[in-house]
C-alpha cells in the first residue's frame, strides 16, 4: 500500500469512529424511544462499517 493510500485509510477510520462516538452521545441525550433507536441502529452501523474498513488491513 502506498502512503496515501493508508492515509486515506486511516481518515476513513477516524470518520467512522467519530459517527460512532456522536451517534452513542446523541442517543444518550433522547428522550423519544423511537428515535433513541434509530441513532443507536446508525452508531451499529458505524461500528460495522468500521469492522468492515479494519479487516481489511
């Protein structure tokens, strides 16, 4: 891989760890259950799509 690449790589990880981080502090501070729900599914999401960028180094 080249150098820019793993930048990019790297930015990638960092993006969907700091949806992940918002995503949890949001739900946190929701009082609708309905849509606490929804923001907890995307902070699961971003966990994936994390797992998914990792695996792959």
């Amino acid at each position: 891989m080249t150098p820019k690449e793993l930048l990019y790589i790297e930015d990638a990880l960092g993006h969907e760890k700091y949806f992940q981080t918002k995503c949890k502090e949001t739900a946190n501070q929701l009082q609708d259950g309905e849509l606490k729900t929804c923001v907890e599914q995307l902070a699961k999401q971003h966990s994936q799509i994390f797992q998914s960028f990792y695996s792959l180094l």
